[in-house]
C-alpha cells in the first residue's frame, strides 16, 4: 500500500519509546579515549544514533511482546518449539528444524559436523564468524564474490552474486568430495549488504546439484534479499516478497539464519535443513554447549517472539518502507559528499573511509578514525569494516529524522575532515580484530 505514496512513512505507529542518550560532546571526548579510540568499548549510553549493527537491536511489535507470554518453558518438547518449527518449516519448506542460541552457534553445530581438515567451504562470501567456525575445524572457506563488488562506485545491482565461473573452477580445483557444502550468503554482508539475485542463485544451484554439493544460505537477511529482487530483478516486481523468499529457499537443501535481523528478535538463530541423518548428527553434536534440540539455547518465549518475527517481516509494507529508508539515508549521504558504496543493500550504509578520508591511510586505519569522529561529533556509532565504516540500520527502531541527524553529522564530518586523524593500534590486539583493537591517535 505505501507503495503508492510519494511521502515514506513508517506502516506503523508508536506503541512504547525509549529516550536517547544525550551526552555532550566533552563526555564522549573522555568516553573515547577511555575505550582506546575503539567505539566497541563505549557505554552504550553516550550514544545518540546507534548504527553500531542492525543485530538484535530491532523493535519487537506488540505482538511480539504478547508472544513472549505464551512461552512454554518445558525442558523438551514444548509447545513453543512446535510453533517455531511450523513457523520455520513453512517458510523454508526445510523439514528438520533446529533452534540455536545465535547465528554462529548454528554455524558452530552445523560445521562441528561437517569441516575438518581438508574440507573446503566455499561461499559468494563468508561473514566473520561463518569464516571463524569453519577454519576453527582446520577446514578452509573460500569466498567467490562477483567482480563487480570489488569495486564500490560501481552501480551494478546484485553485487552479492557468487562468480559461478570461479565457483565451477574451485570443484574442480578442490574436487567436490572435499567440498560438504557452498553458501549462499543473503543478502551479503560482508560485501556491504549486497542482494544475490535469483538468476545467480539459480546458476549457483545448479552447479551445486550437478556436482552433489549440497547448497546451503545464510539466510540472516533473506527478507530484504527477496525484497531486493523484486525491486531490481526482472519478473519479480509483481511478487510478494514471500514467494521470492520461498522460491529462494527451495533453491538449497538446507539453510542457517540469525533471528537477530530478519527474524526482528533480540536473540535466536536456526538450522534448517532437508537431510535427517546430517539433522540427527547436528542434534547429536549440540546437546554439550546448546542444549536439548527443542530449546537450542533459547527460552520458550525467544521462541516465540521469532516465530512471530519471520512472519511479519515479509509483509511488504514493511519491507518496502525498509529498503526505502535505506535509500533515503543514502541520498542524504551523498548530498552530504560522502562517498558510500552503491548501490546501497538492504540493512546499511557503508562509507567508503579510505575515499572519504584520502589524507589517511589505509595503515592508519580510516575506517575507525571515521567510527571516532562521527562519535566525537555527534555520538553516531557505526562499525569499521576494513576499509569501510558500516552504519547499520537497525529494525523498525529509528525514523527517518534520525537518519537525517546523521547525514547532518556526517556533513559537519566532511566540512572539516582534514582534521580526522588516522590512528595506530597499541598493545596485542586479540582475538578477533576489530573487537578487542586498542588504539591511539597518529
Ligand atoms: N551470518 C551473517 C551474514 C551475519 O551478518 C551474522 C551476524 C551472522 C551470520 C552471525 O549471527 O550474530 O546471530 O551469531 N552479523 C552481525 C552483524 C553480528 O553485525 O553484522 P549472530
């Protein structure tokens, strides 16, 4: 329906509000320096606009909160799980249903069982800890992005897509018996947000079937991949994002998610899969550091909420007033000339620091000098990743004037931004980069 509207608005109204954190600008100075420059270790507090990650920050509905009352707290077998898994299975159309704590405590179960050395992973691109999981088995993941997504100004529209020809030549390179499964990651983070297309995932299915390889997608942002599609991809503009999403899940054998984006819960995860031997081995595997397979880590009520939350994600409303929002807060940032990789994806902005920044060099890690000032200047958090300072929009929680407020803080950024100055890393960073990094002004 807002479809029709020329003015964005938000397809709902305001039931409860939490008041921003209003600390001034020598507070954050000294909050700043007390975090080593590393906007991770910052209360939570002094900021104003919270871009940090769009992972379980979304608002819960109203019918969201009333489901955490119906949870049944049964040890195993609970109703809750059964809601869950109809929620799921009628989604995916996947069978075995197995809740997790998180994201990557789906991926630690699924490759517990199946990495290893000499196994290897490959994927049109691997989040961190998608990455982290399989190569903590001594198995190696290989990321096949597209080519056009090396390059952030270029406006193709489905920079998530996998290279099927680097994907063919990889089988063959590492023989598809040492390969358990390809990802699909949708939408893809790690190349800022970007859609895979429906064609691509097609093309990437079929060569997986044609050499025994099961497909699987990391489906922590499958709602806005679909909505992606029907925005961008010929034949699908007539679509509800459902079917999109449904055709998109029939096209692997098995699937992870973290309910923390698309599932619009604070926390929760699942595996969903057709095999039920793999299913058993998983169940088998997680019962020491998950818990029983009905519950996987989470409380009845959890799951609950995202049963509910996968439901009312792809309604079409929302997604459309989302991906509007998104492109709304790009326009603005680059009325405010700074440069962010286009085109925008579904769940974030992404500067490009090291263009935005040239007086700094990648050695001085623009990205996080970026993540400093705009703190510093007008408490907006985002996430450095690589090069790039990824502002995240979380669900459903802010309005387009708060976007608009970080456009303007971003524009005093650029006014004066041969004033940011880069930064050096201090001490062992551990674990982890970005996380754990300690840093000091050049
Ligand atoms: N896969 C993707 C594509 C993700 O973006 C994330 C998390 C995970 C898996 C892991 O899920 O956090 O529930 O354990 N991404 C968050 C982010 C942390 O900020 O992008 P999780």
């Amino acid at each position: 329906m807002i479809r029709r509207w020329k003015t964005l608005f938000e397809p709902y109204r305001i039931k409860a509000v939490e008041p921003l954190g209003f600390a001034s600008t020598a507070e954050r100075e000294r909050a700043l320096h007390a975090a080593a420059y590393n906007v991770f270790h910052v209360p939570a507090e002094t900021v104003l606009i919270d871009l940090l990650t769009d992972s379980g920050t979304s608002a819960m509905s109203g019918e969201q909160w009333a489901a955490l009352m119906r949870g049944d707290e049964a040890y195993a077998g609970s109703r809750s799980f059964e809601t869950f898994q109809k929620a799921v299975r009628e989604l995916t159309g996947y069978r075995e249903v197995i809740p997790a704590h998180q994201g990557r405590a789906a991926e630690h179960i699924l490759f517990s069982v199946l990495g290893g050395p000499g196994k290897v992973f490959l994927a049109n691109a691997h989040f961190e800890t998608t990455r982290g999981n399989i190569e903590a088995t001594g198995a190696k993941a290989i990321d096949l992005p597209a080519p056009e997504a090396a390059d952030p100004a270029n406006p193709s529209p489905f920079k998530g897509d996998i290279d099927t020809r680097a994907l063919e030549r990889a089988i063959g390179e590492h023989g598809a018996a040492n390969i358990p499964l390809a990802i699909m990651t949708v939408t893809n983070n790690t190349a800022a947000g970007q859609p895979v297309s429906m064609r691509n995932l097609r093309e990437a299915s079929e060569i997986c079937a044609k050499h025994k390889i099961p497909l699987f997608l990391d489906a922590a942002r499958f709602a806005e991949n679909a909505y992606l599609v029907k925005k961008r991809e010929t034949g699908y503009a007539a679509r509800a994002a459902a079917e999109t999403a449904r055709e998109m899940f029939s096209l692997a054998q098995g699937c992870w998610m973290s309910a923390k984006k698309d599932g619009l819960a604070h926390i929760g995860g699942f595996l969903a899969l057709k095999d039920k031997a793999l299913a058993d081995r998983a169940r088998e595997a997680m019962v020491l550091f998950e818990g029983f397979p009905t519950y996987g880590g989470l409380a009845g009520r959890d799951l609950e909420a995202i049963a509910r939350g996968l439901s009312e994600v792809l309604d079409d409303d929302y997604l459309e007033h989302r991906l509007r929002l998104i492109e709304f807060f790009s326009e603005r940032m680059r009325a405010a000339k700074v440069p962010i990789v286009e085109p925008p994806g579904g769940h974030a902005v992404f500067v490009d620091a090291k263009a935005f920044l040239p007086h700094i060099p990648p050695e001085q890690l623009p990205a996080s000098a970026l993540a400093g000032a705009a703190y510093r200047t007008g408490g907006v958090r985002g996430a450095a990743m690589g090069n790039f300072l990824r502002l995240a929009v979380p669900r459903r929680a802010y309005t387009q004037s708060h976007l608009e407020y970080v456009a303007e803080v971003f524009s005093e950024i650029a006014a004066q931004k041969d004033l940011v100055r880069g930064l050096k890393r201090v001490g062992e960073a551990k674990g982890m980069g970005v996380l754990f990094a300690r840093l000091e002004p050049v």
